[in-house]
C-alpha cells in the first residue's frame, strides 16, 4: 500500500467524491449524500490504516471493515478501485442487474467486501464477531472497523453489539459513526435524537473519540487513539456534513436516494475541483 500524506489523501477524499457521483449518475440511482460525507474515512481507511492486500482479498492477517451504512457503498467502490482492487471501467456498471457493483455490498459477488450490508443496523453485530473471531485465531492478528450511519444507529440492535463489545472489552473493534446528522426523512434529531451520543457509547464501556470527520488529520489521530487503547472497543463519532463538498447537496435530506442529472453532476464535479464528468 502506498502512504499518502495529508494533502495527498485530502486530495484523494475529493476523487472518491467525484467517483461516486459519477457512478450513481450513471446508474441513475445511489446515495450521493451518505457517500460524499464519508470520503475522508474511506481515504484514509484504505490509504493509511487498513492492512489489506489488494490483489489477495482473502489474505488471513487482513484487517476487517464492514460499511453497515451499506447503501453509501459507491464511495466505498471507489476506494478499492483507487486502491487497485478493481477496474475503473466496472466502476461504471453501479446498480447494473449482472455487475459485482450492486446498490448494497455483495459478498458473494465482490471478494474484498467482508459482508453483506444495507439492513440497517446489522453491521457491528457481524464486526463485533469478527473481533470475537480474531482472539481465536493463533495465527493472525487484525483489526475490524465498522463504518455506521447515525440515523442506523437509532436501531436497537446497534447498542446490543454495543454492549457485547463493551463487555468482552475488544480492544481490536473500532466503530465509527458518520455523524452527518440527516437521515432518510429529515434532520437525526427531530426523527430521534442520538444527544448525549458520547455519553451513550462510554456507558457501554467503549473508548470514546470525538472528530472532526472531514478533518484528515483529526481522523488520523482517532485511529492512533483505537489502536493505543488496549482495554475497551473504541468508537469514533465523526462529524461530518452531509454531501460534503457540493454546495446543493450539502445538510440536506433532499439527496437520500437522488442521482444527480447531468447539469447538476457538472456543477457537483466543478465544485470538487476534480474535472468534468466525461473525464471518468
């Protein structure tokens, strides 16, 4: 894997942008919102602190990450094609009824996505077993990550997991929390407020961090956190901006579910400084 530095992955943050709008245009359907606020996780996921091997997807000592916000998995796509896992040409076959790019990770379709996704709610169940997996394992040692939406954390099964982890204390388990603060219908807090969140998650016995979550040095940091912790899982509740990066889309629920048309991803990719849409 090759290191980038800040500006770099700053830079790469922008293209994963890019990337998943033009796929979900293509597609005409996807989840442009969910996808722009995380870019700056997944940048620095797969070009900084994930150990994995792209050519080798099965690879044993692989960290594990789980996208359970399944449905902003274009962005995630975008990050194993630039990390050289796919090809850049099957990024344009989103949502297609025959390609390995479906609207939610595919497991059996696609070898680098660790499990199926998009029931809200499910993903730190699967994480929380995996982290259980790895102190039975002699021979390997990995991390797991688990990207979640906060509107999905509104789900019971979530704080299940939650408290599991808390008290099989997995130190190896960090969780990280899109915090962009709009869901499906509306804003998280008046659908059902998450306040006090950090509270919550410490209640649970887990290590708490709390970041700015566009901020690539503050992500940095966090991960450097998780991983000096040795008691407890630690969870990182990334602030975030819905649509990161294109002014229309920006803290807005308008773009759940909505592919941007032509003029619209023109403008979008104008904005993120990246080219024009016939580039891709």
């Amino acid at each position: 894997m090759v290191v980038l530095s800040t500006e770099e992955l700053s830079g790469l943050a922008q293209e994963l942008r890019a990337d998943s709008l033009k796929m979900i245009a293509t597609a005409v359907s996807g989840h442009p919102g969910g996808s722009l606020s995380a870019a700056e996780i997944l940048a620095t996921l797969y070009f900084k602190e994930l150990a994995f091997r792209a050519q080798e997807p099965s690879w044993p000592g692989r960290d594990r990450f789980i996208l359970s916000k399944g449905h902003a998995v274009p962005v995630l796509y975008a990050a194993l094609c630039r990390a050289g896992c796919i090809e850049e040409e099957e990024l344009s076959t989103l949502r297609s009824i025959d390609s390995r790019l479906q609207g939610h990770p595919d497991h059996v379709r696609l070898p680098w996505i660790e499990a199926a996704t998009g029931s809200l709610g499910q993903g730190l169940s699967v994480s929380v077993g995996m982290a259980l997996a790895e102190r039975l394992d002699d021979e390997n040692n990995y991390r797991t990550y688990c990207l979640m939406g906060d509107g999905e954390i509104q789900a019971g099964q979530v704080w299940e997991a939650a408290m599991s982890a808390g008290k099989f204390g997995l130190a190896k388990l960090t969780g990280i929390v899109d915090y962009n603060k709009v869901q499906l219908d509306g804003r998280v807090a008046n659908i059902m407020d998450l306040e006090p969140l950090a509270d919550k998650w410490q209640a649970f016995g887990w290590h708490v961090v709390d970041v700015d979550g566009n901020d690539i040095d503050s992500l940095l940091a966090a991960y450097d956190s998780a991983r000096a912790n040795n008691e407890k899982p630690t969870v990182i509740i990334a602030q975030t901006i819905k649509g990161k990066g294109v002014s229309f889309m920006e803290d807005t629920h308008a773009w759940h579910g909505k592919a941007p048309d032509d003029n619209e991803l023109e403008q979008a990719l104008l904005e993120l400084g990246v080219g024009a849409a016939q580039d891709n």
